[in-house]
C-alpha cells in the first residue's frame, strides 16, 4: 500500500512546501478545482486543488461524491478561508468509482430517519463521524476507569440458561429442528436433545456471573452485549444492546452509589477532553434542532453546557417515598397531565416521572434508592420494613436528564435464608441457581454492584434523541439488517 498521511496530521502539520500522498473519500467537487478530501481520520475535510488543465477528462469525470481517490501533491499554506493548508495535487488516481446520480448521499442534509434505511453507508456522515468517535472514547475511559481502579474484566457469557431479570423476555438458542422438533410425552420440546442438553438462551445480564467472580477477585466488571426480546418501538429500547456492569465485594449502597457517579462523571469529562471537536459539531446540530422545537420544549442548556453541569454538580439522592410525595404534589399529576398518575406508594415509577425529577424538580441527575420490593429483583437485599410495614430493598436508580434511568444497580442479598425466599416468592426454582446461592453457603460477604447501559450513556453524550443511532447496526422488532 502508499505510504500515506492522515487527514489529521496534515491539517496540523507546519511543515509546507513537501511532496505528501494522502488517501480518502471525496465529500464535493467543486469548479472541477477543488476536492473536499476526507479519511476518517477526523471530522474535518482537507482541500484538494486539482489542476483541471493538465488533468485528463476521464479522471475529472470520476471525481464524484463518494469516491476513494488517492492525491500526491505539494502540502501548502492556504490563502482560502477555512482551511490552514491544502494540497496542490500533481497525481490523482482513482482507487474506487462511486456513480454520482446512484449514491444515496449526496452533499446535503439528510434525515436521520432516512440515514437509519441506509444504516450501512451512514458512517460516512458528519454526525455519524462523530457519534462513533465519541461511543469509541466513552467505551475506551470506561475501560480505563476500572482498570485505574483495580477492577478485573470478566467476559461473562453470552449463551446462558438463566434469566438474570426474571422477566422472561429472552432470545432461544437451539439447534433443533423447528420442522422436526423432539417432544416429551407432554408435548414440550425436548431440550435433553439439544446441542446443550437443556433450554439456553442470550444473556439479559452478566451481573449473576460476575458476582461470582466478585467473590473470589473482589471487584470485577463486565462490558459486553446483552439481549432483550422485548417488543418495544421506542427510542429508547434496543434488542441488542451494551451493559457495564460491575460487581464489588465488601461494598454497600452508598460504596455504590459512590461508584457510579464516579464512573459517570469520569466518562463525560473523557469525552469533553477527547472529543472537543466533535462535541462542538454535535452542539451546534442539536442548536439547530432545538430551533425547530416550540419555546416550552427547547432546553435550558445547550450540549456542552448539559455535560459540563453533569459534572459540576453532585447527583441529588432521596428515596423512592420521598420522590413518590414529590410527584404526587407536582402540577402535571395534580393537573392529571401525566400519562400514569401517582396516587399511591408501590407504583413502578415511569419515563415521565424520572424526567419531571430530574428536569423540573431538581434539575440536575438524581439518585433513587430503597424501592418497594414488589417491583424488583430477587437478587437486592431487604430492608427492615418502614413505620408502614412496607418492604423496600436497597436497590438505586440514577436518573439523567433527556434519558431517564441511565443507570440501575442494588446491594445484593448476601443472606441465603432471605434469597431462597425470595426467589420462592418470585417462583424461581432454586435448582437452576444452586452455583448462585453457594456463594451465599460458603463465605458470603456484603457486596453490590449495578448496570449502566452503554447506548443511553452514549445518547446522553452525544445529545442524539434516538437511541438506535447510536450503535452502529440497530436491532429492534422486523429489524436485522447488515
């Protein structure tokens, strides 16, 4: 291959008057004089000035938008504005053709609905550009953050025979037959002649396994994809999706909390310090949109701003009564504006209310904890019931402002006889979990852990409002495309 220079160290390079070959896609031709060159390399584009009278017309012509061409020329100080230096090409060669009247982008604004219907060339986009180089940073300090801190990265498995979340909603793994499928005299499948012998499925969570190793390694984490069979159109629900989810022994809820704001703020301060340039784009994109907006729905604050207040303030914390007697005073359900109305405690807090909390009421990211234990899992640990007789478990949700729970984490049962009955109340059969409560028989410990959910973190960040365009191949309900 051609010894090559990157768009981004040719726009910083002081040397000129040098003869450099540079590789890309050409984003616009204009006057059949000047190439906007781009390479991936960075968001911005290099300027090409071709020498349309010594250049054959059959390479003039293939110049289109879209094509991969390589330049040879002398790198020079530019006299045009916008650009510090620009190439005067001497050799242009055409690595791959791109039929200008056929290329679905043309250089003008696409939307972001018409971008998902060609979610495979999207990349090439300015806001893809940085969408990606941002999800590529955020993944690279969430690695950095627990490797800082002395965390063990656990791959934890993908096919698994258990149901974390106890909601059933999975994807089968099988190599049955469907046209031939081996029944038990009841009429249920036959799983014993399956390839694992048993009914597997795509894991909803690694935090089950990575509890396990918690208990031998102490703090552990895992960042790895995860899987919801839930028939949900929203623009906030994948099928196919990223968890961060660390597990820490000799932890308790507020070791927990600790962590999570830690994490969070670490990540967003990565990307404003990594990614200034493509925050700056994706500021004035969402600027643009916001004007489109009516005056009541537009934000406060901008993009940049948003992070920075992330990051300036501590997360509100309270618990699950104190925001129920919060909502249940607020104006939208006194004024019965919200879709679920809060009349009660014990009601499984919604998307509206998360965000009236955190984006009328404190207006910062908030922290929920001690929730009724009717609506959560088997696995937090109990409360001694309040004045009320109400059972509440340790659980925290951190709630962020545009998303709603970014965040979902607890203290774990570590006391067996409490988790058996638990899961007996939740009809889960202990056989199926006996490796889960032998960590609780043969030295349990405190310990606590939670899920971040990497594509709402990414979405947070980038100030996206569709949370399928934030991961590169969206899956969700009739959709599997690439």
């Amino acid at each position: 291959m051609i010894k090559r220079e990157k768009v981004v160290n040719i726009l910083q390079s002081t040397v000129f008057n040098r003869e450099i070959t540079v590789l890309g896609w050409v984003k616009t031709f204009r006057n059949n004089q000047f190439i906007a060159l781009n390479d991936g390399s960075c968001m911005s584009n290099i300027q090409i000035v071709v020498d349309f009278a010594n250049t054959s017309e059959d390479i003039l012509k293939k110049i289109t938008t879209g094509a991969a061409i390589s330049i040879t020329g002398q790198l020079v100080e530019s006299l045009g504005k916008g650009q510090s230096v620009e190439v005067k090409a001497t050799a242009i060669e055409i690595l791959g053709e791109s039929d200008a009247e056929k290329f679905p982008l043309q250089p003008k604004k696409h939307s972001l609905e018409f971008l998902r219907e060609i979610a495979h060339l999207r990349f090439r986009t300015q806001t893809f550009n940085a969408v990606f180089k941002i999800r590529h940073k955020l993944a690279f300090a969430v690695h950095q953050f627990f490797n800082d801190k002395g965390f063990v990265y656990l791959h934890t498995p993908i096919i698994t025979a258990s149901d974390a979340e106890g909601a059933g909603e999975m994807f089968r793994v099988t190599t049955l037959d469907f046209d031939a499928t081996p029944r038990n005299e009841d009429n249920s499948i036959n799983y014993k002649e399956d390839f694992f012998g048993r009914s597997a499925n795509l894991t909803v969570s690694g935090q089950l396994e990575a509890e396990l190793g918690a208990m031998a390694l102490g703090e552990v984490y895992t960042f790895g994809p995860t899987f919801r069979a839930e028939n949900s159109n929203t623009t906030r629900h994948l099928a196919e999706f990223w968890m961060i989810e660390p597990e820490v022994a000799f932890a308790d809820l507020e070791d927990n909390m600790n962590l999570a704001e830690d994490l969070l703020k670490y990540v967003i301060k990565y990307a404003i310090n990594h990614c200034p340039e493509e925050l700056a784009f994706l500021t004035n994109r969402l600027a643009e949109e916001e004007k489109n907006k009516p005056q009541a729905e537009r934000s406060d604050l901008d993009l940049m701003a948003k992070l920075q207040f992330c990051l300036d303030n501590n997360f509100e914390r309270l618990t699950y009564t104190e925001a129920i007697e919060i909502l249940k005073r607020s104006k939208p359900n006194q004024k019965k504006q919200f879709k679920y109305l809060i009349d009660e405690w014990g009601a499984d807090l919604q998307s509206e209310h998360e965000r009236y909390l955190v984006e009328k009421h404190f207006k910062k990211p908030v922290i929920l904890t001690d929730y009724p234990a009717d609506i959560k899992s088997f696995y937090m640990r109990m409360n001694e019931p309040d004045e009320q007789g109400r059972k509440t478990v340790r659980a925290m949700d951190i709630l962020f402002p545009g998303i709603g729970e970014m965040v979902g984490g607890s203290q774990r049962e570590e006391r067996l006889d409490y988790l058996k009955t638990r899961m007996g109340e939740m009809h889960i059969p202990e056989d199926e979990l006996y490796w889960y409560l032998d960590t609780r028989k043969f030295g349990t410990a405190p310990h606590a852990g939670f899920g971040l959910g990497f594509e709402r973190l990414v979405l947070f960040v980038t100030g996206m409002t569709n949370i399928r365009d934030v991961i590169p191949f969206p899956r969700f309900p009739k959709n599997a495309e690439f």
